[in-house]
C-alpha cells in the first residue's frame, strides 16, 4: 500500500517538525543519498558513497506456504538466507500468502515500507496476473518469477523468469529407485497434470527403466498443490498395490516421505532434502539449489548489470543437485545414479530422443528425434511415456 502524505496544514506543532525537518535536511544534504535512486542504477557519487548509512540492496522473498514445509517454499527459503550474508543484501520475507490479490499487497508492502527494489515472489500462480500488475506499476523494481515463461511481446522489461531442470535429479533419483525396487512398482504422487509435473514423472520413469526396464510407475494425481490427506490417503493406495518406492511432485512431500518410512518403503524426495524424515528408507532426492540463481540475479542488480529475462539450468548450471544418497542404497545404484549425473554434466545426456512412445502407444517423438533438455517443446508436454500407469486427463 502506499504510505499517506505529510498533511499540508501547518499548526504550531507542524510549524516545530517543518523547521526541525528543514534543519536537519540542510545538515545532512551531503551526506544522504537519494531514496528515489533505483538499485540497477550507475554507482553512487563519491559524496552518498561516503555517507555513514548502508546503500545496499532489499529483497524480497515471498512464499506460498510455510519457510520449513519440507518442501518447495523451503528451498526458496534456504536460498534467500543463503544470499543474506552477501555484502549490502538485505532481505525480506513473508511466508503463507495466497495466490490472490493477497500478494498484490504484500509486494507493495514490501517496495513502499521496506525500500524493495527486487522481488521474487516464488508462488506459480502469483504471475498473472498479480506480478505484471505491479511490475506496471512499479517500473524502477525488479520482479523476477519462478516457472513462467517470459514474454518479451507482452510483459513488463522489469520481469523476469526462472526455472531448473529439475527432471535432471529426477531421472537420477530413478536410477536409484530403479535399482532398489523388489516389487518393480514405483508410485509418484502428483498435484496436477502440467507440463513440469508430467516431464517429472516421465524422466523420473525413464531414469528407472534404464537400468530395469520391467519397472512401472503408478501415478496418482491429488489434484492441487498441498493437500496431505490426499496425499497420505494416495501414498498408502499405492503402497496398498505394491510400490516400494514412492516419490511425490507436490508442494511439501513431508507426508508421502512419513508415510512411506511408518510402511517401511523406500522414498525418493523432492524439492529439499527430507532424509531427517526417513532415516532408513530415504534413497536420495531432486533438490534446487536456489541459492545460485539468487546470488546471480542480486549481483548483476546491484552492479547495474544486464539481468537476462528466461533463466533456466541443471546441474551443469549449478541450479540443482542431489540429497546425499541413504544408506539403502546400493554401490551399484550409487555407481549407476553418479554415471548418468555426469552425463548431465557433460552435456551427453538426452533423455528425450525417439522413438519415443507414451502410455497408449502413440509414437510421441520419431525415430531420429532428439529434445534437449532446451528444447522448448518439452515445456509443453502433454503425455506420459511407456511404463507409467495413468492419464493426463
């Protein structure tokens, strides 16, 4: 919200504050910098650079859910305390703010009382239409999304978008689970059927069939984001149908990660690392290294540098990595997992090359075809591959 105007009205009070606040502007005129000065601007005059107060930088960090979910809001949590320490970096956070006009205010709350002049609001949904509201508004602050797809035709200059390739760690994490399932039934508990959700679930499938290819994955879809009893109720379902392995793409994997260690099967996590959660049956997970991509971004800004608006990147990038692997798992599926990790590396790893069919049998990628992890195409999948029991729609 903006902060309410000094009243023009003079009163012997007022006539006291005017003169006082005249006083003291004439003092220190040369020593304040200006508060109207956007932090992607030149360096300051050697006069503000000698100025006793701070001239750094506040951010802004706002999630969803909870700081310590276990999960998606966690990993961005851990990275913004991370890029804390960095020299004139101030943050900001507020935590459980829904995806509606709600983050409207607290993006205004931040840039108006805290000084924000960079933002990442983390939520999916808080793109459009809140974010492009306020980089409308606010033109001189930065906002910078998670998971969008930038638009350079139609949105702000001042916003940007981000993302990992997180189904690098996850086709790893199904090497291990594929070399740790007795029963071959792997079970992922999904929110919903969007493109990100689905490569996901088909790299993390094709990750597992690679070194076991009588694997399957039993997906069930909870249909939102955070709804644990759902979860727990899908978890048990599948372990119910023989899974031994169960994985989740959800806001917060805490109670498919419980759930799995009370049954005593094993579990793949996501988002951060929940090995504290399953001592005994934890393989490994896909986490982000949020860390990388905010210390990149907070630089170039403060330096005035030019920021690129689509970010993307896996492990080769530094944008994501693994959980420590558990002690259920196997040096040969150790073996396995850190060979294909380092053909992510190395830029040898194409997951999705034809041909390539999905869960009914039609040819989803030719012979001859390959998608690299930048093929913009894979930002629109649609299907699940050979292996996966479950429909898109």
């Amino acid at each position: 919200m903006q902060l309410p105007a000094t009243p023009a009205h003079t009163s012997r009070v007022g006539y006291f504050l005017s003169f006082l606040a005249f006083f003291l502007a004439v003092a220190c005129s040369k020593s304040t910098p200006s508060e109207a000065t956007p932090s992607t601007s030149a360096p300051a005059s050697s006069a503000a650079a000698a100025a006793p107060a701070p001239t750094g930088l506040t951010v802004g960090f706002i999630y969803v859910g909870p700081k310590d979910d276990y999960g998606y809001n966690q990993a961005h949590a851990e990275g913004a305390k991370a890029v804390s320490s960095m020299a004139g970096v101030k943050i900001r956070e507020e935590e459980n703010v829904p995806e509606t006009v709600a983050v409207q205010k607290t993006m205004e709350s931040m840039i108006n009382l805290d000084g924000a002049k960079l933002l990442f609001p983390t939520s999916f949904g808080y793109f459009d239409p809140h974010i492009l509201k306020m980089a409308e508004k606010y033109p001189d602050v930065t906002f910078l999304h998670c998971g969008g797809l930038y638009n350079a035709e139609k949105h702000p200059k001042n916003v940007g978008s981000y993302f990992g390739y997180i189904d690098e760690a996850e086709y790893v994490a199904g090497v291990t689970a594929g070399l740790t399932t007795k029963t071959k039934k792997l079970g992922f508990i999904a929110a919903k059927p969007i493109p990100q959700v689905l490569r996901n679930i088909n790299s993390y499938t094709l990750g597992a069939r690679s070194v076991n290819p009588s694997v399957v994955t039993m997906v069930v879809f909870t249909g939102d984001w955070s709804m644990p009893v759902k979860e727990a109720e899908a978890a048990n379902s599948l372990i119910d149908q023989g899974a031994d392995v169960l994985t989740a793409h959800v806001d917060s994997p805490k109670v498919v990660i419980e759930t799995a260690e009370r049954r005593g099967v094993f579990s793949t996590g996501y988002h951060a690392n929940q090995s504290a959660l399953a001592p005994k049956g934890y393989l490994t997970g896909a986490e982000w290294n949020w860390q990388k991509v905010y210390s990149d971004y907070i630089e170039k800004v403060m330096k005035g540098e030019k920021w690129e608006h689509l970010v993307r990147g896996g492990f080769k990038e530094g944008f994501i990595k693994m959980s420590p692997y558990g002690a259920a798992v196997s040096e040969e599926a150790k073996k396995k997992a850190e060979e294909a990790k380092a053909k992510f590396m190395d830029g040898t790893m194409i997951v999705y090359q034809g041909p390539l069919k999905d869960n009914t049998g039609k040819e989803v990628i030719p012979a001859g075809v390959k998608q690299a992890q930048t093929d913009i195409a894979l930002e629109s999948m649609n299907y699940l591959v050979e292996g996966v029991k479950g429909k898109v729609n």
